[in-house]
C-alpha cells in the first residue's frame, strides 16, 4: 500500500438550521468586526444576507457584495483594499463558490502584501495566514467552504488560475443545507453537476489516498441518488444529501485537486460564459469513456453501489442527468467553432492534467473537445 497523508484544519459545523450560529462562531473567533463578502446580486437572489444581519446585530460590520460569478483580480483587490481600511478582525463569506473564493483572497490579503494577481503569476509566495475566515456556502456545489483554493478570473490570460496556499484553509465552514433551497433550477443543476465532476475526478485521481476516495465514493452516491430531486423537486433530504456530497467532495479536493475536466472546463467558462458546473459536465461522459480502459479494476465496487452494469452504463447516466437538468451538451451550442478548439485545449492543460487515470497528451484532449463539440 502506498504511503498517504491528509491535512484539513478547518472546523465544521453542518446541519439543517445552523445558519443561525453565526454569531457564536464569530465569537469564538473573537472577532470584533466583521468583513462580510457576497455575490453581487445575491441580496436580491436570497433572503440569507439580511437574516446574517439580523443575526449579528450589534456587532460591527462592513459588507462587499461586489463578488461577480468566477470573481476577478480587480474585484478581489478592491475588496481587500475596502477590509484593509474598515479594520476588521474577521471575514464572512457567504454565498456560492465565487463570493467564497473572493473572501478567501481578501482575507489573505490582509496579512500578504500586493495583488493578487502578484500570487496567481507566482511571482510572489504566501507567507502568512489571513484573516480569520467563516465561509457559508449557499450553492451544493464546489465545496469551496473546506478548501484552501481559491479561483480568480485573470481577464489578461483569459484564464482562472488559482493558488492553494495551505494557510488559506477558512477556520470554520458552517454549512447550513437550507440555505441552497433558494437557488433558481439551472445554478441548482449547475452546482450539482459540479459535485458530480469533482467526486468522479476525485475517486479517480492517481493523487488519491484511502481518505479522499472513501469521500468520493459517497459524494458520487449521494449525487447520483439525490441530484435530480434536489435540482427538479427541492425535495428537503436530497437538498440536504447534495449539500453533504459538495462538502465532502470539498474535503477530498481540498487534499487532491481535480483531474483533467475542471482545467478543461476554465476556457469554456472564460471565452463562453458557460456557468462552472455545466462546463465542467459538457467533458464529464466523454471522460469517462476515455478512461474506461484504466479504471475498469477501481470502478468496479461503485458500479455495484450504484447498480449500474459497467462503465459505458455511468456514462450514459450522467448523460441523462445532463439531458433532464437542462445542461449544456455541445461546444457549438454556446458558438464554439472548430477552430477554436487547438487554443481552448492549450489554455485547458493544468498541473493536475497529469493526475487523469489514463495519460493523456494534448491530442488526446483534442479528440475529447472534438467528440463534444
Ligand atoms: P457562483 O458562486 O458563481 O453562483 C452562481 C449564481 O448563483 C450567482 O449569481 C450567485 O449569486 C447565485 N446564488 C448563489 N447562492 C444562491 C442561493 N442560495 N439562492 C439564489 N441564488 C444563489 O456559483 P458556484 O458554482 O457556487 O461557484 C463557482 C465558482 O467557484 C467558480 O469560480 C469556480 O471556479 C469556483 N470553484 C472553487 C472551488 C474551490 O475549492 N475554491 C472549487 C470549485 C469551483
């Protein structure tokens, strides 16, 4: 067996209704002025902004909600400028992946000097912990609330690097499945097909260790058995089951990253502005079949769990997720010309490219966009 490690600092509180605990968790963070950071449109999208307030009456606070969706280097910069002259002692995000990611810069930021962008071109290396950081997530989808990563849009590259610092883990996530009911079908299908990429690239990852696939396997169950009534019918126990699969699969990347989709997935995103989750789905079933070949032996226990006859069979099962909750299924449909495709597979290569189960060149990556275009 080979040697293994696994490292996750942050605290976690989750359950049903415990968004209601947000001022003891400040509290024992001894926080005395709060730095809260949400999406730009999320007061007008949910309530749960105005209920945080109530619940921290009386505290001192300042709130940023400029977090735009896959949120930018001029944003985060912005932001940590505003904390830095506010003096606050403690960040809040709240919201979907992009609103935790901009608190999670933000608040390094406090305790590193320079841009951001400084850190995403690796010219300069954190060396301090941020600020304390709270992040509630309010999508079931990239687990972002459990990860030191954070994903900033570099419009100049016209891509989204990230850096994954390990003192930029947040201190505490406090996940509260009830905050995901309001999210409209196409962010819930979006999200939840984000789930179901991450914990399938998880359990694949030639990265992963005992602790991280025991976390993709349940995440890929519990999406596979709650996504459809969670997106379609907001049924409260596969709301509450999708929101469990985005935070363990947050757990299990937050020590392996992803494979080969998510990087694919950033040009898709950048160029096209497909919504995270969908651009990471469109691959998803074309994976799969590349990999079948290497994964045959590993997959073979789950396709029981999931009582599916073989590898063709989940592939086709994602597929119909991706056909019921609307996703997107062809480059073209968004207007992605075949042309384009040599450049978007050069801009889709990541370190973590290397992690895919079955080695795959930069033809190979062609053949995939081609298969889907
Ligand atoms: P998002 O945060 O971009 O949100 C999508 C939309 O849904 C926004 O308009 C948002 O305001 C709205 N929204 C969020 N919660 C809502 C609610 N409860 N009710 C109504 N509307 C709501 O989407 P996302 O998929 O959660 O995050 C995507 C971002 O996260 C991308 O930038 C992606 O690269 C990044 N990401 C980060 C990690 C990580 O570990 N840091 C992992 C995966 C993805």
């Amino acid at each position: 067996m080979q040697d293994w490690g696994f490292y996750m600092p942050t605290r976690i509180r989750f359950g049903w209704g415990r968004f209601n605990e947000i001022r003891r968790v400040v509290d024992e963070l001894n926080g005395k002025k709060a730095f809260v950071v949400t999406g730009k449109d999320f007061p007008n999208q949910s309530d749960a902004l105005d209920r945080m307030l109530k619940h921290l009456q009386g505290l001192p606070l300042e709130v940023f909600a400029e977090a735009e969706e896959n949120p930018s280097i001029e944003t985060v910069d912005r932001g940590a400028e505003k904390c830095r002259a506010s003096r606050c002692d403690v960040l809040i995000g709240l919201g979907g992946g992009s609103a935790l990611d901009a608190a999670k810069a933000i608040a390094m930021l406090q305790r590193n000097p320079g841009s951001i962008r400084e850190y995403l071109d690796q010219e300069r290396v954190c060396q301090a912990k941020g600020l304390p950081v709270i992040t509630i997530p309010t999508t079931a989808g990239t687990g972002s609330e459990v990860t030191p990563f954070t994903v900033i849009t570099h419009k100049a590259k016209r891509a989204k690097p990230a850096i994954a610092p390990p003192q930029n883990f947040p201190d505490v996530a406090l996940v509260d499945p009830e905050l995901t009911m309001s999210t409209p079908p196409k962010v819930a299908a979006s999200t939840g097909l984000d789930v179901l990429c991450q914990a399938v690239e998880g359990f694949w990852s030639t990265q992963g260790n005992p602790v991280t696939r025991s976390l993709a396997t349940q995440g890929i169950r519990l999406a596979v058995e709650n996504l459809e009534a969670a997106c379609l019918r907001k049924d409260k126990d596969a709301v509450a089951a999708m929101a469990l699969a985005s935070h363990l699969t947050g757990i299990q990347m937050s020590n392996i990253g992803n494979t080969c989709i998510h990087p694919l997935s950033y040009p898709v995103t950048v160029d096209y502005g497909v919504p995270h989750g969908f651009a990471c789905a469109l691959f998803l079933p074309a994976v799969i079949r590349f990999n079948a070949p290497a994964i045959g032996e590993r997959f073979a226990d789950l396709l029981r769990l999931l009582n599916l006859p073989g590898i063709e069979a989940f592939a086709r099962r994602v597929e119909e997720f991706m056909e019921k909750l609307g996703a997107l299924r062809r480059l073209r449909d968004v207007g992605v010309k075949a042309e384009a495709l040599p450049d978007m597979v050069k801009r889709g290569m990541g370190r973590s490219t290397a992690w895919n189960p079955k080695p795959m060149s930069e033809e190979d990556l062609l053949q995939i966009c081609r298969a889907v275009l």
